[in-house]
C-alpha cells in the first residue's frame, strides 16, 4: 500500500518509481516465461500477440496476463495491484498489457506520446493508468522510458499516427505541439533502474524512449489499467482484444479496500 505522501506525489507529478519492490524470484520466473514466450513456440497461449522490430527481432509481446501465469499473477500481486486500487478508489482490470523489449543495438524507438491520446478513440474515460516493471535494467543507453513531470496536467494534445517510424503503428504528439510545450531538456525525466523497479504513470503523462544504443536487452513489462466501471463504449473501428480488453476481471479483488483519501 502507498502513504498518502506516496499518492499525493503521484498525483502531483503523474507518477511514481518504486524500487525493488518485485521480489528476484518472481523476476527469474517473468525472466523466462518472457524468454519463452518470445521464442514464439507452438504453447504460447492464443491470446498473445506478438510484434516484431522491421529488422526481425521481437518489440512487444501482447496480452501475456491472460494465460502466462507469471504475467497473470503478477498483475494481481499486492506491490501492483495495491497502488492501482489506492490510484482509482475502485476496482481494476487490465485494458492491456505489453512486454515491451528492445534488442541490443536493434529495439526502436516509441515517439513521444500520451497514452490517452488514443485510448480515447478506443471509448473509455481517462480513468486510467499504468504499472512499468523492470525486468532488468533500464538505462539512458538501452532505451529506458523518459517522461515529463507534471505533463498529465496538459490536458490531450493532439496526436498524429505514425506508420513509417517502426513496425508498429503509433498514435504520437505532433512536432509543433512538443516545440510548445518541451522546451528544455531538463524537463525530460529518464526512468532508469533494474529489474524489481516498477514506475506507477497516469494515462494522460508526455513520455517515449529513445532506440537501444547499447549491448544490453531492455525487457519493460507494462500493465494498462483501466477503473472496473471504465469499459470500452462501442466505436466505430475498435481495436482487436489483445490491445483492448473485452473481458474486465477485476484483478483487484483480493487486496484490501483503501481508505478513502483527500
Ligand atoms: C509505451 O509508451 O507504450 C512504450 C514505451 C516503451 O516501452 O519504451
Ligand atoms: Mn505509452
């Protein structure tokens, strides 16, 4: 469970790190069922989706929280799902979720973006947020996630798609509005640490990552979550299920309601 000082900071900046709080033998087992899950062998689960870099090696395993259990325990465990229940007030499910890796020397970049930018073309409020946990190191070199404090406070900037940067189509903030708002490199925030760390970050937070410059692999596992009563409304071209939950098991269940706060 967070501190009020711990949520409130949360609130202030739009996220939180916290370090160490995976225990290593549940990193060991994420550490090989993402190994194997990657490996795209015949018992991946059919719900998980798998996305490669144009040059071959893999970018982001979708929706492994469904039938790989080390992904589905992990989303329920108290050090993730305690700080989301405490964030909503309410219940959670996931809306996704995405290893997202990067090859040494290969893994791309992900343009600067908010996630709520597109989530809302998917036809749920902003009542959302995110768990980033490190599976190993995340560094400047290796491509770690950077954010701006205090962005979620920006209100939904516009958002182009972008389908020529890499292999997988992105909805990113245009040029124009990030001359207007970054306008200095202090602002970006590099979220670095090792595995066990997990960076809490509002739906509506600026951030991105930089291509992995360096000889070491960036495993980052990241949970979407979404307030139980926060389902997708119908749209017109909704995305396949492995990107938008259609199934809204509260992952929440077993951790203690929090006290009602501010
Ligand atoms: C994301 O914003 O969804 C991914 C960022 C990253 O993995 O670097
Ligand atoms: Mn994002």
């Amino acid at each position: 469970m967070w501190t009020e000082r711990q949520l409130a900071t949360y609130r202030r900046d739009g996220f939180l790190v916290q370090r160490g709080v995976i225990p290593p033998e549940r990193i060991e087992a994420l550490r090989a069922a993402a190994d194997a899950a990657m490996a795209e062998r015949a018992d991946n689960p059919p719900e998980v989706h798998v996305v490669r870099e144009k040059s071959g090696p893999v970018r982001s395993v979708f929706c492994a929280h469904r039938g790989i259990g080390p992904f589905r325990e992990l989303c329920r465990s108290a050090p993730i799902a305690g700080p989301i229940k405490q964030i909503f007030g309410n219940d959670a499910y996931v809306f996704h979720s995405k290893l997202n890796y990067k090859e040494s020397f290969e893994g791309t970049v992900w343009l600067w973006h908010q996630d709520y930018g597109y989530w809302r073309y998917d036809g749920v409020d902003d009542r959302m947020a995110s768990a980033l946990v490190m599976l190993g190191p995340n560094t400047r070199h290796n491509g770690c996630v950077m954010l701006i404090r205090g962005s979620h406070r920006w209100g939904v900037l516009d958002h182009y798609s972008d389908e020529v940067t890499t292999s997988y189509k992105q909805w990113c903030i245009t040029p124009a509005a990030l001359r207007e708002r970054i306008t200095g490199e202090a602002m970006i925030i590099p979220i670095e640490g090792d595995a066990g760390d997990v960076c809490f970050f509002d739906c509506r937070i600026v951030h991105g990552s930089n291509h992995n410059l360096s000889p070491a692999k960036r495993y980052s596992l990241i949970y979407a979550f979404a307030a139980i009563d926060n389902v997708p409304a119908a749209v017109e071209n909704p995305r396949p299920d492995w990107v938008v939950a259609r199934q809204f098991e509260p992952v929440t269940a077993d951790i203690a309601k929090p006290a009602p706060s501010m």
